[in-house]
C-alpha cells in the first residue's frame, strides 16, 4: 500500500482454532486499546474463519470498536494463501495504520506475507509496543544478539505492523455492555486456486511454559548435563525453562525455550542456573514475580534482573539443593 496519508485505525488480528480465539488475540486488543485511546484511533478486530461470529461478537465486548468479519468454509483451518487473500483484500480496501498480530507459527507466516503484498515494514516479535499521539507505532525489539534493546519505527509506508509474542499483555476483561459494529465481508474465496489440501489434522502435545506457577532455569553453565535441573523441578512441583543454546543443542525441545524468540513466563518464582542474563532470555522473564539467580560470575547481567542473586558454582549448588528438598520430603511423610 505504501505511503497513505488515509490509512486509519489500529487493527488486531483475531488468531482462531477450531472456532475459539487464541489467549494472544485477547491480549493484543487489551494492549491495543490502551494504544488506540492513546492516538486517538479507533480499535478495529479483522476476524477470519468458518462460523466464528461469536468471535466478533466477543471482540466487541473485549474493547473493539468495529470488526471486519471475513467467513467462509474455505477459512475453517488456517491456509496460508486463503488466509493472505482474504485479509489483504479487506486491508487493501480499508487502509488501516497499524495492524498487529500474535507471534505465533500462524501469525508470523500471514504477518510476513502481507507485509511483502502490501510493501510495509513488519516489526517482528516485539516485546513491547508503545504509538505517538500521532499513531506512529513504537515496536522495541531485542538487537544485536540481545545486547541492546531497539525501538522501530516505520514512519512511511502503511500499515505499520508487527507481531507479539504470546504472554506480554493483558487482555481486558468481558464487559457484555460494550456495542461495536459489526462489518460482514466476503472473501470471495475460491477452491481452484487453493495450492495446498489438509490431509489430516494432527494435534501435538507439548509442554506450555507460559503459564507456570514456578520455574526452574538452566542455562549453558550447566555445562550440558541438565538432569539436576530435571530432579529440582520434580522436588519444587516446577516446570523448565532454558536459555536458546539448551534447545539449539537438542537437550530440550523448543517449547521449553524461554525468551524473545521462546516463550514470555510470568511465575510466582522463577530460578536461574547458570544463565548470563542476554536481553533476549530476560525479555522472557521479567514479568516474574520474584527471581533468584544462581552464577559463578559475581558481574553476570542475570543479577540485574533478580531480586536475589547466589553467587558460586551451580554443580555444588545443585546437589546441595536437592539433597535439602529431599530431607525435608522425607520429614513431611514421616509425620
Ligand atoms: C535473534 C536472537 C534471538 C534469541 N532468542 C533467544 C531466546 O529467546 N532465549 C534465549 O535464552 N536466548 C536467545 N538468544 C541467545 C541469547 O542472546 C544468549 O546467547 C543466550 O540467552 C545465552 O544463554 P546462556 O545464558 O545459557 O549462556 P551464556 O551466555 O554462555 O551464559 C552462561 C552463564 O553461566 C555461568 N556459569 C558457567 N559455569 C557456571 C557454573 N559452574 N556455575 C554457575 N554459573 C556458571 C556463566 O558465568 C555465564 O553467565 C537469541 C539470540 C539471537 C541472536
């Protein structure tokens, strides 16, 4: 779309399966309504699927001044090239200035599609969103391996977009009163120039790290053996996190990741065992409620972040650790 002085609103997409919204469709209006009242925009939702008004309808009631709502059947799972189309056509036609998304698998595929079709900037997997009184949205993303924290701005080309990781923001809660209209479009969609067929549907089970209660953290000083880290999260009723480099050497699979590029955590505790603090994992943690910090390096950058720090060697730490939970275990079953 380019430069387009008309371009007006800011507009989330509502990421749905099955005919339910994901938690970050709901978190990114929340956020969005803040920024909206900010820059004086109206907060538009761009709802697409099959049967899935009750979503619109929600959107509304979540903080939505309008909503385009795209169904058709061709929209029951997400396609990329059904998905792209139908969206690019309401947005083409309708000119928003911001649009946001989820970081999620889904979200980042159409977000990078549209923005090439729509010649715009996509910021992507921001960790914090801000816009100007004027509606120039301000993305901070983590740069240069995480050593700096960057705020982007496209101050040209329009929409300006950007994808959220999951996890950051609030939603608003449901407030049945709020009206908003409601915009029925046609996608105009069409079988013969579908490029791909769902055969089946298959559903993974993963771990979801996003919603942990308490947190145990590994990272590269555990000098690749991660089983203490195994036998404390089992004492402590606690999930795992780890630092990129754990996933990227295949000791844990990526849901486990935590960071810009992982998951955002938001733990009553979350604790770090040998992990140096890199922007990039800390963006991941800091909505935790309370962090302690385990480091041989009395200057690692994690002791910034934490509210207490344990300096010394996570292989005497550890095991002390475990033997004391165990103790205590024992003593409880005994009486
Ligand atoms: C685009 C991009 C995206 C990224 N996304 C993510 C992300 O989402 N999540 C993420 O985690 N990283 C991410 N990274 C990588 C990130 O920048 C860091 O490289 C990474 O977080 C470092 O992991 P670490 O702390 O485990 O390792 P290191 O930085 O190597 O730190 C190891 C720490 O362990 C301490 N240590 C060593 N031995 C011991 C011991 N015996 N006892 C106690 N302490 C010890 C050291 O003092 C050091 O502080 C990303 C990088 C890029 C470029």
């Amino acid at each position: 779309m380019g430069k387009d002085k008309k371009a007006k609103g800011i507009w989330v997409f509502i990421e749905q399966f099955e005919h339910a919204a994901l938690d970050i469709s709901w978190e990114l209006l929340g956020k969005s309504r803040e920024l909206a009242d900010k820059a004086g925009e109206k907060l538009i939702a761009l709802v697409m699927g099959d049967n899935v008004e009750h979503i619109a309808q929600e959107a509304v009631h979540r903080g939505a001044d309008e909503v385009f709502l795209v169904e058709d059947e061709l929209l029951e799972h997400y396609k990329c090239e059904n998905y792209t189309y139908a969206a690019y056509k309401v947005i083409k036609k309708n000119k928003p200035n911001q649009l946001i998304m989820g970081a999620t698998p889904n979200g980042r595929d159409i977000a990078g599609r549209l923005a090439v079709k729509l010649k715009t900037g996509l910021t992507a997997d921001v960790v914090s969103l801000d816009t100007t009184k004027d509606g120039i949205m301000l993305g901070q993303v983590p740069g240069f391996g995480g050593s700096v924290l960057a705020v982007i701005k496209c101050e040209v080309a329009r929409p300006q977009m950007a994808t959220v990781r999951p996890g950051i923001f609030e939603a608003i809660p449901i407030d049945k009163k709020r009206k908003g209209k409601i915009h029925k479009i046609d996608a105009d969609l069409d079988k013969k120039y579908e490029t791909t067929k769902l055969i089946k549907l298959q559903k993974v089970e993963g771990v979801d790290i996003s919603k942990a209660k308490r947190l145990v953290a590994g990272g590269r000083g555990l000098g690749g053996d991660v089983s203490a880290l195994k036998e404390l999260a089992e004492l402590l009723d606690a999930d795992i996190g780890v630092t990129r480099p754990l996933c990227d050497d295949g000791l844990f699979p990526r849901d486990h990741q935590v960071g810009s590029t992982g998951v955002t955590v938001k733990p009553e505790i979350t604790i770090n065992f040998g992990i140096s603090g890199a922007a990039h994992y800390t963006a991941g943690i800091n909505k935790s409620n309370t962090i302690i910090s385990i480091n041989n390096d009395p200057n690692a950058i994690i002791f910034e972040y934490s509210d207490y720090e344990v300096i010394g060697d996570v292989n005497k730490i550890m095991p002390l650790l475990i033997e004391k939970l165990k103790a205590k275990l024992m003593k409880e079953v005994k009486q």
